[in-house]
C-alpha cells in the first residue's frame, strides 16, 4: 500500500493493536525496535517543524507511548538538543522500562510530576502521557499537568494521540492536551478526524515507521478519508434535461431563508431544473431573490402531486416545520418513491414516524437530530460517532450524513467515509440547507446516493474552506459557500 493511499485509510484501535502484532510475531520486528522508528520519527517531525527549537521538555507516561517518550529525549540529547524529562511515576512493561533505562543510562534525569512543581523552559513540549490505550478521562493530577502545560504557550508534539483524546471514537470526556502536531504511527486512528478530536490534534501526519506493505494486506480499513474529487465535464450536447429536477420541498411561515438557500445550492451544484414548494407567502421573495427557481405554492399534498411527477429528486425538510402543512407534504413526498434527501424537519417527523427508506434515500442529521432518530441524547451520539451513524444507515435503510466536525458518511453495509476538510466559521445557520440542495443535484446529476453523500459533503466542506481563505471564519454566512462551489465543480479550484 503505498503512503499516499494509507494516508486516506482509518483503523479502529483495536485494528491497530492487531497490526502492532503482527509486525511482532510474524514480520519479526521487536517491539522496542518499532519504539525506536517512533522516537526517530517523532523527531524528524518535530525538527521539520520547529528547526530553531534548541529546548524540548518530554513529558512520559507508564506506558509504551511514555516508551516512545524517553527514546525520543535520548535521540534528542544526542542530536545536541537541551532535554528535560517529566514522568508520571515508574514504567511497565518491558519496552518501556527498557527505554526509560535507556534514557537515564545515557545520562537523562528524570524529574517526577507533582501538581506543586514548576514546568521546565521549553522551546517545544512533547506528549508521551497515554497513547490509544486511554479511554477514560484523565485522573485530576494528570489534567493539571496537561492545564499548566496549556498554560506554558509553547507549541506541543503529540506522540500518537493526544493524550485525553479517544483515538476511537473522537470522544474528549475531560481535559486534553491541545497538540500543535500529532504524529501518529503505522496507521491513522479513526477517532483523531472526528467529533472533539479534531480540536485537540492540530496538524495530523502519520509515520508507517517503515513497516512492509503487506502488514495491512489482510486487514481493510475501518474507514476512509475522502479524496478531492468533482464530476466530470458535461458533454457539449448536453441540455437541462439532462441535469435532473430538484424539487425542494419547506419553507412553512417565516422560513423562506431556509427553501432558498436549499433551492439556491441545487442550482449551483449543477442542477438542471429546480423547483420550490412552499407557502404562497414567500413567492414574491423567492422571485425576486433568485428567479431562476421555480417558486410554487402549495398548500397541501393535492397541489404537491403534479411537482412531485416532474421531479428527479426531492429535497425534503428545509424550514418544512412540525404542523400540519409540513407533515401532511412530508408523507406525500415519502410516499412518492422518488430518491430523496431529508434533512432538518424531514428528520424530526421521522424520529416520530419512524420507516425505512429502501436505500435510495440520504439523511443528513446534526448530533441533535442523531439523537432524536436513535431516541437517545447528544451525548451518546458523541460518545462513538462511529457506531452512530452506522446505526442509523442500518435502521432507516439510508445513506446517512452525521454532520459536525470530521462529518461521517455511512451506508447500510456499514462502509464509512470522513471527510476531512471544514472549518468552525461553518457553524452557522443555514449551512444544512446548503448541504440539503448540493446532494440532491448531485443525485438528480446521476450520482447514487453515497456518491452523491460523499461528494456533496466534500465539496460543500471544501468550499467552506475557501470562503474562509478569503475573508475569514467568523461572521461567514451560508451564502458565502455558492461562488467557491461553482468553481470547485468546474474544477478551477484545487
């Protein structure tokens, strides 16, 4: 397998515990040997990024990652670097133990952590404190050390994961080391690219130490980052009809923010045709805003029907409400068998109404909408974001979009993609109706719906990173996302 391709590939940690193994027992490489290409690795990764660093405090648990700690500091002090050693207490096991001897055999001094004791001078800190092994919070002298470590503002190295992060599942349950790099090592650990993790990690890279190809033959990965990718030219006979018709279907009183923004993307993600169904209320807006919506109004399933005929894909939920008039269109548009999306009131009356969707439906759901479709709370959502949306895939028989930082998409079989582009300015309102009308152009465009999931996420996190670039995360509107699409799909953006 070659790096690059590695690179997209997410192991669970029992994964790669299993790797660690194998190397082991049947490749013969021996356990302190794989600690020493971590240490050397975790350097070259910290001289590349911090060359003029002369000062490096390493702070070492009781483990093999305290292991992988100590030899760094060693190959550090040979390197001519100024090194002081923080440790938690003793090592255990063998590897460690024998790095730790290592370290003090060359001349290292080993100070031990007390909550009372001042932090050395550093120019970089480094994070040898737990590795994937910690899924608890960490115990309260720990998470003082890692506070006055925040506190210190020197940059920080993470060995692996950082420590307080579950490399599982993305869970924080307590404090965390905030890491400026993570190195992470043989394989990327799924939980580092979603949820709270992506907080805690900074710039994550990952070293195979080495290791042959065929180490990760016979296990397939948990999951895969997304590539960068967009749809192909359009023919030059190609006409609207060819392109699909969205009908979007929201909008109840006060919400025709919602129905445009949704019928907007639609446009701009290459659609054909797109149609809104809403409340008369908002038609002149809706016109006057963007005309090249097709505004209707209906005020129930009656005048739905004909639209519904027209249409390629449905895009359900935007601003639809709870009432009446939402429900009663909800039902109708399940009802009509056309591929759709659902999303914002589309999945609360779900959660309510619960029924499969015969696989050619994509969901799209926030935490909070998570919960309420698996009738648990956001915390359990948080807790494995993983099982999460594998869960609800099997449940409603969809394609799912669990959104949030490190978006995941699922499908029933339980294949998993993380998309690993976004950023907090995204975190606004409207950004989900955005999403809601990408995926349904691109399924009315001939994508299936994981496809389409998988594409329009990519390409709505990407284009959220581009409208960062040029004016900044905070105040970004939902809006500001439809010019950088438009050329991400044409390819004019890399």
């Amino acid at each position: 397998m070659t790096a690059r391709l590695l690179r997209h590939q997410l192991y669970s940690v029992d994964q790669v515990r299993a790797l660690d193994r194998y190397a082991i027992t049947t490749l013969g490489i021996p356990g302190y040997a794989l600690m020493e290409r971590a240490a050397a690795a975790a350097l070259v990764s910290l001289r590349r990024h911090w060359p003029q660093a002369h000062r490096l405090a390493v702070y070492c648990g009781p483990g093999n990652n305290g292991g992988d700690g100590f030899l760094l500091a060693l190959l550090a002090r040979e390197a001519g670097m100024q090194v002081e050693v923080v440790a938690l207490g003793e090592s255990h096991g063998d590897d460690a133990v024998r790095a730790r001897q290592a370290f003090e055999s060359a001349g290292g001094r080993v100070q031990l952590w007390h909550g009372a004791r001042e932090l050395p001078l550093a120019d970089v800190q480094v994070d040898a404190l737990f590795g994937t092994g910690l899924t608890r919070a960490l115990a309260p002298e720990v998470a003082r050390l890692v506070q006055h470590m925040r506190a210190g503002g020197q940059p920080v190295l993470a060995l692996d994961v950082p420590s307080g992060v579950n490399a599982d599942t993305g869970e924080v349950p307590g404090e965390a080391v905030h890491a400026d790099v993570t190195v992470s090592f043989i394989a990327l650990k799924r939980g580092l690219v979603t949820g709270q993790a992506p907080g805690y990690v900074g710039e994550l890279e990952l070293d195979a130490l080495g290791l042959p190809e065929s180490l990760w033959l016979n296990t397939p990965a948990d999951a895969q980052r997304m590539h960068a990718w967009t749809l192909p030219p359009r023919p030059r006979q190609a006409h609207k009809g060819d392109n699909g018709h969205v009908l979007a279907i929201g909008g109840d009183h006060g919400t025709a923010g919602a129905i445009r923004l949704c019928g907007e993307a639609a446009l701009r993600a290459g659609a054909g045709l797109v149609s809104v169904a809403t409340r008369s209320e908002h038609l002149v807006a809706l016109n006057s805003a963007r005309p090249e919506l097709m505004a209707h109004d209906v005020n129930g399933p009656q005048a739905l029907e004909p639209l519904l005929q027209r249409a390629t894909v449905l895009a359900v939920g935007p601003g639809l409400g709870q009432g009446a008039w939402g429900h009663a269109l909800w039902l109708t548009a399940l009802d009509a068998g056309k591929p759709l999306v659902l999303d914002a009131d589309g999945l609360n009356l779900l959660a309510r109404e619960p029924r499969t969707l015969g696989g050619a439906a994509v969901l799209t759901p926030h935490p909070g909408e998570a919960a309420r479709l698996l009738g648990c709370d956001t915390a359990a959502i948080a807790k494995d974001r993983f099982a999460a949306v594998r869960q609800l895939a099997r449940r409603y028989d969809a394609v799912v979009v669990l959104k949030g930082a490190g978006s995941l998409v699922a499908d029933p079989a339980g294949r998993v993609a993380v998309c690993p582009w976004g950023n907090p300015g995204m975190a606004s309102g409207g950004m989900g109706d955005l999403l809601t009308g990408m995926v349904a152009a691109l399924r009315a465009q001939g994508c299936d719906a994981w496809q389409a999931a998988c594409l329009g996420v990519g390409l709505h996190a990407r284009a959220g990173d581009l409208a960062a670039q040029h004016g900044g995360e905070r105040g970004m509107l939902a809006s500001d996302l439809l010019a950088p699409l438009r050329l991400l799909l044409n390819g004019c953006e890399s």
